[in-house]
C-alpha cells in the first residue's frame, strides 16, 4: 500500500494474519487500531502516520515490525507486542503507554521518540 489517506473511524485500517507480509508506505491512516498483525513474517512501515483511539501498531506471535520515519498518535498504546513479536523503530511514538511487550516480544528504539503520554 503507498500514498493512502484513510480515514476509519472504529474500525482495524489494516488486519494482517498468518503468514501476510504488509508494506505501507508514504501514507496517513486514522483508524481505531492502526494496524493489528499475527502469526509470522513481517510488517514494514515507511513515512507513515498512525492516529487511533487504541492500539497504533498490535503485533502477536512471530511477526516482524520495521518502522521507518513513523509517526503514531494513539490515545490507548502506541506499540503493542506479544509472544516472540519484534519492532524495530525510528520515528516518534505517543501513547498510554508508548509501548507495551509482554513473552519474548521486543521493541528496539533505534534514534526514534517515545513518548508515554
């Protein structure tokens, strides 16, 4: 997905499950939940914007996150990840709390902002 503004109010912009591979690119989503994923392979994120009232980034058993350049705004977590889940993140990330892992998930801050709000 690349140039997308969406706007979804009390819906999942983007649901990811089993072994689905998701690239957004140079996009805004405004969503309840920006992105929610599960299973394996991995999610990439490039120059995206993420506004929701939940979870901005939910991510549960062996997926891989990389994000690039991204903004998420999210009045419930901004990062969220279970299980054996990985983030990897440049950006800034506002949340209640910004991130949230729990298992062997991990979220690995590489110059980005987290801010707990």
């Amino acid at each position: 997905v690349s140039g997308v503004t969406a706007n979804l109010p009390g819906q999942t912009a983007i649901t990811a499950d089993a072994n689905c591979a998701v690239t957004v690119e140079d996009s805004t989503i405004t969503a309840a939940v920006g992105i929610a994923a599960t299973g394996n392979r991995a999610i990439r994120l490039r120059n995206v914007t993420l506004q929701t009232t939940a979870a901005g980034l939910l991510l549960e058993g062996n997926k891989n996150a990389s994000l690039e350049n991204v903004t998420i705004v999210s009045d419930g977590v901004g990062v969220e990840a279970h299980g054996n889940a990985s983030v990897r993140l440049t950006g800034r990330v506002e949340g209640s709390p910004a991130t949230r892992t729990d298992g062997n998930a991990s979220v690995q801050n590489l110059g980005g902002e987290l801010v707990d709000r």
